[in-house]
C-alpha cells in the first residue's frame, strides 16, 4: 500500500477490508465475515487493476 499511497488511481479501501478480514479471521467465530470482507476487498482490487489496464491503453 506504501508503494501506491501517491496514485490517485488506487482505491484505499481494498487494504482496509483485506487488514479487517485478516483481524476478523483470526478470531475463530467471526470466520464467516472474515471471508465476506476478503471477498469485498478482492472485488474492490480488481477495480483497480481494471483502472490501471484502462489507464495503460489510453497512453
């Protein structure tokens, strides 16, 4: 996330769910949101990488 804390292009938020569901995930009975998050953030990643392949053609 450092690495990309200066693009404008990086949704911020994929981070936070995935460190969310890494901290729900390690309590055993919030295993079922903990899943429910990292799907969320991998949804939000793939936005990303869809942003980034769209901006890549345009220049």
């Amino acid at each position: 996330m450092a690495h990309y804390s200066e693009e404008s292009r990086v949704n911020k938020m994929s981070h936070k769910f995935l460190f969310f569901a890494f901290l729900a995930g390690v309590i055993s009975f919030l295993g079922d949101l903990a899943g429910v998050l990292a799907i969320i953030s991998a949804i939000f990643y793939l936005q990303d990488v869809l942003k980034f392949k769209i901006d890549d053609k345009a220049d």
